[in-house]
C-alpha cells in the first residue's frame, strides 16, 4: 500500500492526503513531526535525503518526495489533471508559482507565527510583504474564474488551498481577498475538508 | 511563431531557448531587462501578472509563465520527458526542488554578486549555506548517476544545469562537487551551450 510520511501540521503534506482521498486511493499516513527532527534521522535521509515531508513510498517501494510531484503521480490520468495541453500548462504554471511565490511567504509566516510563536508585528517585512503580493495575485485571477486551470477543481487549486485557507494563521486577513475566500469554500467543500 | 520574452542573464530563461533550440522549434526572442524593470511596465503586466520573465506567448496568442511550465508544455511528447510514470515523477520531483531549494540560493547568491555587485562576503549567511547544500545534494545524487532522471538527458537537467553552471558566479566553487562539474560538462554538451 502506498505510505505517507507527514506531518499534520504542513500543508504541502495535506495536499498528498486530500488527493489520496479524493482519488479513493488507499494509503497509511505516517505522522512524522517536523519540529521534533523526525525528518532528520539516519532512517528518514534514506528515504529523502533532502529531509523533507511529504514522501511517499509507493507499493512497490520506491520514494518520491515533493508535494506537488507526488500529487501529479498520484492524480495521472485522473481528472484532477486538465486533459487539454494548454489547460495542463496553465496548472503546471500555478503549480510551480504555489513553491515559488506563494510558499516562502504565506506558509513560512504562517509556520512563524502559529509554531515557533512570533508575533505577526515581528515578521521580516518582505514575507508579509510578498505574502499579500500573492494573496493579490490569485484575488485577481479568482474574481475572473472559478477554478484556477481548465474550469473544474484541478492540483492547482489543490497545492494552492493548502496554506491560502490558513493565511490568516499568518496574519494575513482573507476578507480583504474576497475572492479568494469564497474559492477556498469551495475547493474545500469538494475536498471534503470544510 | 513562439514569441519568448525572455532576459539573457537569467537561467531561469535561459532554460526556455535551450529546450526550444533541443526541440528545433522556432521562435522569436524578445530581450527584455529586468534590472531596467521591463517586465514592469503596464504591457508586460497585462501578459503576466506576476511580472516575471521567461513568458512566452504562443502562436495561438496566449501567453504562459513559470520556467518549468513552459519547458514541460514545449516538450511535450519529446523525449526530454521520460516516458516511464515513476521517471517522469522523479523528473518532477527535481523540477520542484530547483524551484523551491536551489534557485532561491544558489542563482539568488549570484544574481547579487555578479548584478547587484555584493561582495560574496556580503551575501546572507542562510543563502550561502543553503545554496552548499542544494549542490552537495545534486553532488550525492550524480555520484550514482550521470543524468538526474530517467537514464538519459530530461528536463531535470535543464532546469537544474542553467544556474548549476553559473554558481561561481556567486562564490560557489564547483571543484568541491567534481560528480556536479562533469555533469555540468555532460548537460552543456548534449545542449551545445558548452
């Protein structure tokens, strides 16, 4: 069966739990805590020897790491994955933004404030900065769409969900992204995670 | 035709005319400099909002941003994408680490000494340190491999060669990753960027 290691206070490792379930595929989570250095054992580096969660090991026991890597492989041939080439492109686009733009800034503040106990007055004033750059960003595309790829829920909304719906344990206030707000109802009710 | 915006300096477009060179697809390049804020103006923005280069604008007139969006969605159906799924997964899972845990450091750290003109002494503590570790990591896997996905020349490569190949550039000294260096040479030959 497929295993993953993750740790339930992550985002990018509830991506992986939301597409399983979403799929039907059955899978064992293994919780792996991140601030207690799980993901730094001899063992763990074995598997990810860039100590990051999510991994899975497949069935046939081979490891991939990365979120949104393992979510396409789980997803091939579904249709969380637009079948149209451009429609796939434009996911693959919000997909790489979501690593690049978005969590560095919304998830990091998030993972700041929430767990290692900063204030939100003592962030770095870029993350804040860059956070509400992104939020805007995708407040822009969603007063436009209703989905952010190929008009039906796609990894795109997926990976993006992940820490936009816990932005505001970042600071950050999504009634000032009222797009946005109303997108991740929806994409969390068709996850199932409301 | 392809239409490229694209900046010279950057690796991040460079991926772009390497893949369409590979692929012998025309297109047309059209230089635009970031350090002269050309990916600023109301005409760029309208392209992509994100205000980033490379985009491209294909011939059907839509445009389409992200690097590694691009290079997957020109390649399609090549084999510079592996045809076997768990390849294809591992050629994604390296697509997402460039994006997340090397180019943030190792082409950061040279975008400021080689363009911002930091001394490499000046450079955060946090960018050199994680910019070692993205290339020992690159170091561990190309000891056992000579490309970093499938066997043979992929998109992981690309992307992961365009700053790979410049780190110097911002004080990183590839002599203390010999596997990297001689799969620099490899990449750039299959290329013929050397």
């Amino acid at each position: 069966m497929l295993k993953v290691y993750g740790d339930s206070i992550s985002g990018n490792c509830l991506k992986v739990k939301w597409v399983a379930e979403k799929l039907g595929a059955p899978y064992d989570w293994v919780e792996t805590d991140v601030l207690a250095k799980a993901t730094r054992t001899p063992d763990f580096l074995a598997l990810n020897p860039a100590g990051q969660v999510p991994l899975v090991v497949l069935p046939d026991g081979r490891p991939l790491a990365q979120s949104n890597a393992i979510i396409l492989h789980l997803a091939e041939g579904s249709d969380l994955i637009p079948g149209d080439s451009f429609e796939r492109a434009k996911m693959f686009e919000w997909l790489f933004w979501e690593q690049y733009s978005h969590e560095p800034y919304v998830a990091v503040a998030r993972f700041q404030v929430r767990y290692l106990g900063k204030a939100v007055s003592e962030l770095e004033p870029r993350v804040v900065e860059r956070g509400r750059a992104a939020l805007q960003r995708l407040e822009d595309a969603l007063k436009e769409t209703d989905y952010l790829a190929g008009g039906r829920l796609s990894l795109a909304d997926v990976a993006l969900v992940a820490y936009t719906r816990v932005a505001h344990e970042g600071g950050f206030d999504l009634d000032d992204y009222p797009a946005v707000k109303v997108w991740v109802g929806r994409v969390e009710a068709e996850l199932n995670i409301a």
